[in-house]
C-alpha cells in the first residue's frame, strides 16, 4: 500500500494540497478503503476462495456478466498500478543516477541519460526484472515481500528519526524553482505555511494542480488493500489471512500518512514539497538507506500488481467467459504458475509505460479501482440484501449500510476525480455487461439477481392484495392446458400474445398415481417444459401434476396455480374435435436450426387411431367446473393453423383483421352485446390488437340485425359503447333473418323439457326451459355460413361460447353444437367470460 506514494508523492500531496486537505483526503481515502475492506473480509470469509481474488469474489456473489466484466476493470486497473510504479520508480532511479539539468556529461554516480526514451528503457528493464520473479512463481515473490516490508519500516524508522535528528538546510536550486527549497527543521511559521492549500503547476506533467487531480496520485497509496485477496489462491488459509491482513495494513498506513504529513508540514518548506519529490532523501540522515527504501516499495508494488492482473486473467480465461479470447492464458507450468497469463499481462503494462509519466496515468488508474471498489460493495450489499441462508460470514463488522456508503463515496470520487473517466469506464462496463449477457455460457456459481429477485417478489406478492383489485387494472392471467406441446406450439405462442404483460402458465395433467411409483414422475419432464418456454421465447411458468383424471387435475391447477394476488383468472383449452394433432415442434424455427434439433422429452403426437386420454362429457365438465370456479374460459380451435408471421408481415392490403362476434349464436332469442360475456370477449380481442405483434390487425366487430328494428340505433348506440371503452373497431351489420328463421320455424324443442343454463345481462346464471333455446343443426350449420361468408377471411375470430347445460346428458349435444359452429372457420377463438372487465372511468 505504500508503494510509490509514501516516498515520492506525499510530499506532493501536502505541499499542493496544504496539511488541512491533506488529511480530509486521507480521510476521504480511507472511508472508501474502510467501507470496502470490510465487505472484502464479509465475502472472503464465506466460503472457500480460489484464485482471482476480487474477480473470483465478484463473479461467485454477482454471477458471470457483473464477474467478468469487473474482472477485465480489475485486470486493467493492476496493469495500469504496475506501470504506475514502474514509472515510480524510474522517477527514483532518474533522481539518484541521472545527469543532472544543464549537464551534458555526468560526474560521480549520475551518469543516465534523461529523456523520454531513455526513461521508457529504463522502465521496461526494470519491469523485465518483475516479470523474471513472476514467472518464477509466487512464492519466491511472498517471501521477497516480506524482506522487502523489513526494509521499508527500517527506512520509515530512519525517516521518522531524520525529521527530529536532521538540522535546518538549505537546499540547491532546481525543478525551475526561483526560491529557496527549505528544510526549516520544526518551526511553527512552516507550519502555518503549509496548513492551507496552495495548488501549482506540477514540474513533471506542466499542468496545473487541483483538489481532485492531487487527490487521484495520493489514491494509489490505499489501492493495494486488494494485493492480499489477489494472491487468494496461493494463500493457505485466506478466508483467515485476508481480513486480518488487510485490516491491519489499513490502520498502519492510515497512522504513518497522517504523522509524515504533520511532520512534513511543520519542517518542509512548501516550495521544497512542490518542486522536489525526492527530498526525504536529502534530508535522511542516511540517503542510501531511503534510495534502497524507495527501489524496495516500488519494486515491490509493480510486481504486487503484475501477479494480481496476472492472476485475475489467468481466471478469467479458466472460467471460460470470453472464450478462444483468453485460451492461451490457461497455460501453467508444471507448478500450477500462471505463466501465459503473466506474460500477456507483462505485454498489457509495457504498452501502458509508454505513457511516459506517473502523474499522467494515476487519475486513470485511481478511476479504475475505484469502479472495482464500488462494485466488491455492490457484490457484498447484493448478498446482504437477498438474505440469502448461505451467506453466513464469520467477519460480522459490515451492515448493508456500510456497504452503500462505500458505494456511494466510491462513485462521488470518481467522477469528482475525472468525469471524462469515470464515464468511459462505466460505458466500457456496460459494453461488456450486455457483451457477456448475450454471449457468455450459463454457468453453476449461481445468481444473486435470482436470490434478489426471489426477495423482492416475495415481499410484492405479499402486498398484492386482491381485496384491492379494481376493474381499471384487470388483466388476463392464463392457465393454458397442454396435453401434448408438439401439437400445441402455436397456441402457446398466440396465449402468450393474449396475456397482455399478466400471469401465464403452461399446465399438464399426468394420469397416474402416486402412490403405485417408487418416486415422482413430474420431476425429469421439468426440464423438458423449462426449455419448451425458453426456446419457445415465451413468458410462462410451468405447472405440472399428477391426477387420476384430467378433470380433476385441471380442477388442482385452478385451484393452486399462482400465489397470493397471482392466480390464473382464465382456463384456455384446445378445442375437442375428431382432428388428429400435428408435430408442430418439428417445423418450428426455434427447433429446426442446424445446432438445435428436438431433444425434448415429449411424446410423439397422438395418432388418428390412438383413443384419447379424455372423453366428451369430461372435456365439457371441465368448462362446467372452471365456471362454477369463477373463471373465464376459452376454447382454441384450429390455432395451430394460424400462421402468425405471414398473417402480419405480408405486405397485400388491406391489413389482416380480427373478427369478433360479441353476440351468443345458439341463443338467437337473445342478440344482446352488452352482457358480461360479450364485453369479455370484446376486451380480449382488444388485448390482442395492442400487442405489438398484432397492432397491424384490425378489430371488424359483427352486428347482427333482423328486419323490423333499428339497425342504425342499434349501431349508434354500440359505436357509443366502444367510443366509452375507447376500443377502435370497425363496426358491420349482418342481416341474418334467413338464419334466425330456420331456428323459429322448425326447430322449437318439444314442451317440458330439460334445461339448458345461460346468463342475463347482468351475467347471473338463469334457466330457460329447452323448448325456447334449443336450435337445430341446420340452424347451427347457417350461422356457420354466416360467420365463413364475411369477406376477407380473418387471422382469427373471436366468437361467444354459450355456458354448458346444467344437465350433464345434454353434454354431448353441446359439444356438437359447438363444433357444427365452428366446422371450416380456421382459427378461432370460443370466449366466456364472467369477469366484469372493462371500465369507461379514468
């Protein structure tokens, strides 16, 4: 963590900042650290840590997308810190042994040339001596490491005892200085010089300093909290070693900036703190031993930061996100040393030291980790937040509040530092995020957003109170019954156009028992129902269950599908007919490609000869049993013959149409739109006409007129009716007197008989004797002309389905009907509705 800044730039700090600022930076500084150390020590102590360090954590709390694309910031951020103390020190090198200003030969020990070019060799010898020790493995370098924190307290010590030991001087002349670089030695006037801020040109880069250009150098001296969680998969015992190492690092440098701060203030001119970053040399009492110091923390820091940006990548590639991208940086030795990895890293900072000067790119580096710094408190308020059972630190000093206080002071300075920066970074993020999303495998580390996800919604859903429910609001929540989905695949798809943003699900009724199996069936067709709706792109659930029959399963659906305010309103059945289903998985896009055939594990078809799993009278008792439940209901016939994308994306006009026929054909005693059931059916089609997929189609609404009446009226008063529910439709007369007649003159049911069930207006179920509602097939097969006759032919109709008889042996006269209704229409669409659905009030 002391790196380049504790020698060389913290004179810097304090003279362009003044002693105040100073340690409101540093205070600024380690509240960030703070924040972020302590949910590095909540994540590192939650589970075992394998190399990548904060990579490795990111991407095992957040998942792959956040993971990667932070692990490329991180990655980027060590190459930038590696070449920043390069650059550090060949700043010291330069110092100590290079021809000094105005001197074309050396003399004694200075004897390097200066230049851009010469620095950049030095710099790329220097850090071909990182890569030798890197490559050797990091255990050579965890030792060096420790020899080289022995150097750097004996050189602290030194430095500490230099400001009491050493006595006042003056200092030569340089850096363009005109005046007097001073070591006053304790004074209080020095003191009060240097409590305010006096901001500069900087003698290195020629520009002018500022708060948040000195604050982004003095950040890098806090930057190596993450050198220890880097080398996780090299220590033994991380989830130990981590924090306690951390958190004392932190202290100790927080105390060591703040007294050399105070000390350089009340002994330095500022003049001398501007214009020489190499005066603790000059004042030592032993200058070799703080040259030696310098060498050792820079050296030290480089390749603290070329081993984590090689580690990191090394992760990135084992974890396969970015693909052949990274393949080559798999690579290890026989000792399990990264050494692929760590060479591309070595070529990523060489390119990096061309930038020449260690002020130009600490503002990019500080920007860097404080992005990664925000994004570790993300990871770690995310887990806090999803109170996830796993998430069990043994490290217990962070609450949810330390984390967003980290988030927060990270992303304030950043953007307060450069916002040019700060916005780059976060678009490249972004870029990889959305990059990574589409295009990166799955994996098994698990999702936080499914844990948050799973928090939020349980919460909503407890608040979704149906006490509450208000017409304004309503919409269709589907429970679609599949027996087969290879002969269903285009009514899902048409279902899920006709849910408008509600609940859908896809239900499926095994007829077996329980207890004759050794274990569930349901559970391996999972999967299968799973990939059915994502390859199918449709948004379901799945519902699956055993029962003895397929009546009482769907009655266990209706009554347990959804939870809490999210319970299907709606049962949508395929229609009964003597058809024989066709493989529609077999020719859909999804299913036909060359890398995706059909591994489902669904059934072949029924074929014509296979008897059915459900008879007519069970079929038409599950209408009856929905409707008793309160349910609306549909019935879908010949939907797998609707070929949706050619009926909205031919270009011939006019524009494909919905047909609705809000009025009860087997009633033709009662033409009545305005019930509950044809208000239903009216708003469904309405639904279908908004989705996107649909919104070329228009809405033809039949209206269905006698001689004798008031066509015009009957007209007028339904536009009115649309124009309050503000439903655009195109409204057309039907004469049908030569329908209706066959029904009043031959075809009366004999007196005293059964009953059938309807509805009134008010959609309250009443009985009317048989005699006055039955009709006869001729009259059913001239309402089919009928509705067949109006030209052009429909993507699909919508047409009423009167309510089963209240008695169950008229059920297969029902049935009957119902096909002789529908026989040759193509896709349509039987509605009953008992919801009151719409609403002319804001």
């Amino acid at each position: 963590m002391f790196s380049v800044v504790l020698f060389l730039r913290l004179g810097f700090v304090v003279g362009h900042a003044g002693l105040y600022q100073a340690l409101v930076m540093f205070a600024v500084s380690y509240f960030i650290i703070g924040m972020t150390v302590l949910s590095v020590c909540a994540i590192a102590t939650n589970g075992a840590l394998d190399a990548g360090g904060a990579y490795y954590m990111i991407s095992r709390a957040l998942g792959p997308e956040f993971g990667g694309s932070i692990g490329i910031m991180f990655f980027l951020a060590n190459v930038c810190g590696s070449a920043l103390y390069v650059l550090g020190l060949v700043e010291a090198v330069v110092d100590s042994f290079g021809i000094l200003p105005g001197q074309k030969v050396g003399s004694g020990v200075h004897v390097l040339p200066q230049s851009y070019w010469y620095e950049l060799l030095y710099g790329t010898v220097l850090l071909a001596l990182c890569l030798l020790v890197c490559l050797v493995g990091a255990s050579i370098y965890a030792k060096a490491t420790f020899l080289i924190f022995l150097i750097v307290m004996v050189v602290l010590a030194s430095i500490l005892i230099s400001f009491f030991a050493t006595r006042p001087m003056q200092l030569p002349y340089f850096n363009g200085s005109e005046t007097e670089n001073n070591f006053t030695g304790f004074s209080l006037a020095t003191l009060r010089e240097n409590l305010g801020g006096g901001y500069a040109v900087d003698y290195t880069t020629g520009q002018m300093m500022s708060f948040s250009s000195v604050f982004a150098v003095m950040f890098n001296g806090c930057t190596g909290i993450m050198a220890g969680s880097n080398m996780s998969g090299d220590l033994k015992h991380p989830s130990y070693s981590i924090p306690r190492g951390t958190i004392s690092a932190v202290l100790f440098t927080y105390l060591v900036y703040n007294v050399l701060a105070f000390l350089m203030c009340a002994t330095c001119s500022r003049n001398l703190l501007q214009k020489d970053y190499g005066f603790l040399s000059d004042i030592s009492i032993f200058p070799p031993l703080v040259t030696v110091g310098i060498y050792a923390a820079t050296l030290s820091a480089a390749m603290s930061n070329l081993i984590g940006a090689s580690r990191i990548l090394y992760a990135l590639a084992r974890d396969d996100l970015f693909g052949r991208a990274l393949a080559l940086a798999k690579k290890t030795s026989a000792s399990g040393n990264p050494v692929m990895a760590v060479i591309l890293s070595w070529l990523v900072v060489q390119l990096v030291l061309f930038s020449g000067k260690l002020n130009t790119i600490a503002g990019v580096v500080t920007t860097f980790f404080l992005l990664v710094y925000a994004t570790v408190n993300l990871a770690c308020l995310a887990l806090e937040w999803a109170s996830a059972p796993n998430f069990r630190p043994t490290f217990r000093y962070f609450t949810w509040h330390t984390c967003l206080l980290g988030i927060a002071g990270c992303c304030v300075m950043m953007f307060l530092i450069s916002p040019v920066s700060a916005s780059a970074s976060l678009g490249f993020l972004l870029v990889l995020l959305l990059a990574l999303h589409y295009l990166s495998p799955s994996s098994t580390w698990g999702y936080i957003s499914q844990a948050l996800i799973f928090h939020q919604v349980r919460k909503y859903l407890l608040m979704l109170d149906v006490r509450k429910d208000h017409v304004k609001f309503w919409r269709p929540q589907m429970l679609l019954m599949v027996q087969n989905p290879r002969g269903s695949a285009r009514l899902i798809d048409f279902v899920n156009d006709l849910k408008k943003s509600g609940l859908y699900i896809l239900g499926h009724v095994e007829l077996q028992d329980l207890d004759m199996l050794p274990s569930d069936p349901l559970q391996p067709q999972q999967d299968s129902w799973l990939n059915l709706v994502d390859k199918l792109n449709v948004k379901a659930f799945v519902s699956l269950t055993l029962a003895p029959s397929v009546r009482y399963g769907v009655r266990q659906l209706l009554f347990t599908s959804g939870l809490g305010g999210m319970r299907p309103n709606t049962l949508v059945l395929g229609f009964y007919d003597d058809e024989a289903p066709q493989d529609g998985l077999a020719q859909h896009p999804a299913f036909t490609s060359a890398r995706d055939e059909v591994p489902l594990g669904f059934p072949p078809v029924r074929t014509p000869t296979t008897p059915k799993l459900l008879s007519p009278r069970e079929y038409v008792g599950i209408v009856a049993d929905a409707l008793k439940m309160l349910r609306n209901v549909l019935l879908a016939r010949q939907l797998e013959s609707l070929d949706k994308a050619w009926e909205l994306r031919r270009a011939a006009s006019p524009p494909p149409t919905i047909h609705v026929w809000p009025v009860n054909l087997l009633r033709p005693d009662s033409a009545r739109y305005a019930d509950t059931c044809s208000l239903f059916l009216l708003q469904m089609a309405c639904v279908l006409s908004m989705v996107r997929a649909w919104r070329r189609a228009r809405l033809r609404l039949f209206l269905c007129v006698e001689a004798g009446t008031t066509p015009h009226a009957q007209e007028e008063k339904l536009r009115q009716l649309l124009k309050d529910l503000r439903i655009q439709a195109q409204i057309q007369l039907v004469p049908w007197d030569a329908v209706t007649c066959l029904h009043w003159q031959n075809h009366r049911g004999p007196p005293g008989g059964p009953a059938l069930v309807e509805e009134d207006e008010e959609g309250v179920a009443v009985n009317f004797p048989a005699n006055t509602t039955q009709v006869s097939d001729e009259y059913i097969r001239a309402a089919n002309k009928l509705v067949m006759e109006q030209c052009p032919a429909p993507a699909v109709r919508f047409l009423y389905l009167p309510r089963p008889p209240a008695d169950t042996s008229l059920h297969l006269l029902y049935l009957h009907q119902l096909e002789l209704l529908t026989r040759g229409l193509g896709p349509t669409v039987l509605v009953h509705g008992v919801s009151a659905v719409t609403s002319t009030q804001l």
